[in-house]
C-alpha cells in the first residue's frame, strides 16, 4: 500500500483523489452541498464499496513525508489532466 493507491481509494469526485473526473464549479458545488448533509449519499465505486471510509482515515494519520508525496501525486495528476485539454 502507497500513498497513491490511497488516494485513489477515495471518493472518486474527492479532489484530492488523482482519478477524480474534470468537473465545472457548479457540479463541485452542488456535489459538496450534498454531501456535507450526508455523506452516505455517493454512490460511486469507492463509496459503496466503503473504500473511501478506510482512504480518509489513512489520509488524517499520513505522516509529513506522505503528505508532501500526496501533494506532489494531485498536482501532478492536475498538470496531466490540463495537458490532455
């Protein structure tokens, strides 16, 4: 297990998951909004799957070497996507 398969065990639209979809603001919005009233709500893969509950857990007791990786991965994975448009 590595900081990368981590992240991408979370919410598939949490923006720090690398494999998140492009979305617009309003879609983000209306998403965070959702889901700040309860989190039960997605249904995506990692969601229903509960992944995502275990990934944010590991993500809050990252230590400070991982959590600059995980910095490095999602603006990486962010560059890479902005070059594909």
């Amino acid at each position: 297990m590595n900081v990368k398969w981590v992240l991408e065990n979370l919410c598939l639209y949490d923006e720090r998951n690398p494999d998140r979809p492009e979305m617009d603001d309003e879609d983000v919005n209306d998403r965070a909004k959702r889901l700040a009233k309860d989190k039960n709500q997605c249904f995506c893969d990692n969601c229903f799957h509960g992944c995502s509950m275990l990934a944010d857990e590991l993500v809050e007791r990252f230590d400070d070497r991982e959590k600059n990786e995980m910095v490095d991965i999602i603006k990486n994975s962010r560059q890479n996507t902005n070059q594909l448009q």
